[in-house]
C-alpha cells in the first residue's frame, strides 16, 4: 500500500486566506507524490518532487518564498533520504540554488560525502550542471514585509519566539510499492536567524530521518528539534510503542524541555502520523484511503 504525508510547515497560521493557500499547496504536493507512487516510482522520488513542487511555491519557505536572514540574505537547509538503503544527501547554508531538494539528491546519488555547506554546496552544484541564481530571485515581496515586521518587534523587543508565524518550512514521508521509505525536508530556516545558523533541517536524526521501518520529517524552531533529537527519538519510541504514541510522547518531552514543534511520520506498514505542540501544523495526506488536509479537522 502506497501512502505520502507532505507538511508546510508548523506553528500559527493567520487568516483564512493563507490558511487555504498552505492547504492547497501541501494538496498539489501530496497527489503528485502519489500519482508518481502509484505509477511505481519509488518512495525517495516522490518525497523528492513532492518537495520540489512546495520548493516552487511562494506560500512557503523553501527554496522561492525562503525566509532571510537578519542581514537579508537567503541561507536554505535541506536532506533527503532513501530510508530502504540509508543513502542520503544534504546542504547547509546554500543560497544560489534554486532547488535545494534536486541538489541533496544529487549529493546522495553521486558523492562519497553525505552533506555539503554554503560556497562548498554551490561549488559542487555548478560541477554537476546546476545553474547557479541570484539569491535575490528567491525573496519574495511578503518575505520582506514581514522581515520588516520582524524589525519592527524587535525594536520593540516584542519578538516571541513560542507564539511565532508558522514560516512554511516544507517535508515529505513516503512508502511506495516495495514497501521503501523516505524522507525528505527543505527550509530558508527561521526569520532573521544570524547568518551562519543552520537549523535541524539537514541534520539526519534530528529534522529528517528515514531507515527501514520508519521515515520523519519535523518543522518548529530548530534549536529546539535538534536538541530533542527528534527524528531518532521517534525511531527509538516506534519500537517500543504504538506510532501515534511514539510521537505524541518525543513531542510532549521536546515540547516541555525545549519548545513547540510538529512533526509528519510513516512506518513500513504504510501507518501515517501527524502531530504537533504548535498551535497550527499544515499538511495533506494521499494513499489508498483518499486525501486529506489539515483543514479537514477544524
Ligand atoms: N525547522 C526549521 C529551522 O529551524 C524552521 C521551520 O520548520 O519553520 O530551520
């Protein structure tokens, strides 16, 4: 039984506009997926375009659309990995790449290295026929607004990190026909992080994580996920206790020690989990029971 579970990411979600905007871009990711599923792709290519297709969006922050930095510039974080083989790619930092998610992909298939950073990352895309952008291509006119916004709280020194905007940080879990599964994040990170800061994202284990029975991808504050080393902690709890409670107990202990999050799961018998400690996490599932969102439970 195939299934996919996509995320755009966790924490509050303002307005019904931009509420129905997560909803439908986490959709579009989630049938594509599936169709590649159902087609007999296997789990790594379709987290890889699900991800991809939300890379694309501007509603979220990953690749077009990427929150910025305190010094506006673009930093994006991102893994993906073959859960069946544990081969798996990731980039730190990388600014000049339009896709993150095509170029850990490229890292996981063609280099002895499983994670590259900043200029390294870019230097090696370039070597394997990526073009490299100008970073302020991917910066959106609303990514500047609420930089500004941003700014302004500061100034007042009102800024929350608990009650913080869900950015839109974007993940993929899959199974496919052979039972494989995958995992696959992707992030400009948290707004107005210092340059240099890489978040949970890329760090396997903590943000994303994928083996034989069990693929995670997490989105909230960084610190906090990899401090709860969340993606391996799920591991861990899965074989001990059912998946809803696996997850719901990382969460309820990342949650009290560190800070709100949320998290989407599959397991090798094509169960699916989400959940979170925030106030909103938006995501839309597809397998052979139908499709379903975030806004479907409200
Ligand atoms: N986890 C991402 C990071 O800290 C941000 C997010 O999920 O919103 O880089």
């Amino acid at each position: 039984m195939v299934g996919i579970l996509v995320h755009g990411g966790a924490g509050t979600i303002t307005g019904e506009a931009r509420r129905q905007l997560s909803a439908d871009g986490c959709d579009t990711a989630a049938r594509e997926g599936y169709e590649l599923l159902k087609s007999g792709a296997s789990a790594v290519e379709a987290v890889k375009k699900a991800v991809e297709i939300m890379e694309n969006l501007p509603q979220f922050n990953a690749g077009y659309g990427s929150v910025i930095t305190e010094d506006q510039t673009v930093e994006m974080d991102a893994m993906l990995v073959d859960g069946a083989t544990g081969s798996l790619g990731g980039v730190m930092g990388v600014s000049r790449i339009k896709n993150p998610i095509l170029l850990c992909d490229t890292i996981r298939k063609e280099s002895k290295h499983i994670l590259f950073a900043g200029q390294g990352a870019e230097k090696f895309a370039e070597k394997h026929g990526y073009e490299l952008i100008n970073p302020e291509e991917l910066i959106t006119d609303r990514v500047r607004e609420r930089y500004h916004n941003w700014i302004k709280r500061r100034e007042n020194d009102s800024v929350d990190p608990e009650g913080r905007d869900k950015y839109g940080t974007v993940g993929a879990v899959a199974i496919d026909n052979q039972g494989r599964l995958a995992a696959a994040t992707s992030t400009g990170g948290t707004l107005g992080k210092v340059v240099g800061r890489i978040g949970d994202t890329p760090l396997f284990g903590a943000g994303t994580y994928a083996d034989q029975e069990i693929a995670v991808s997490a989105t909230g504050v960084g610190e906090y996920i990899i401090q709860g080393m969340v993606g391996i902690e799920i591991g861990y709890r899965a074989k001990q206790t059912d998946l809803y409670s696996a997850v719901k107990e990382v969460l309820d202990v990342t949650n009290e020690r560190f800070g709100p999050l949320g998290v989407i799961v599959i397991n090798a018998a094509g169960e699916l989990a989400f959940h979170k400690t925030t106030k909103d996490l938006a995501y839309s599932f597809m397998n052979e029971s139908g499709i379903g969102n975030f806004l479907d439970n409200e």
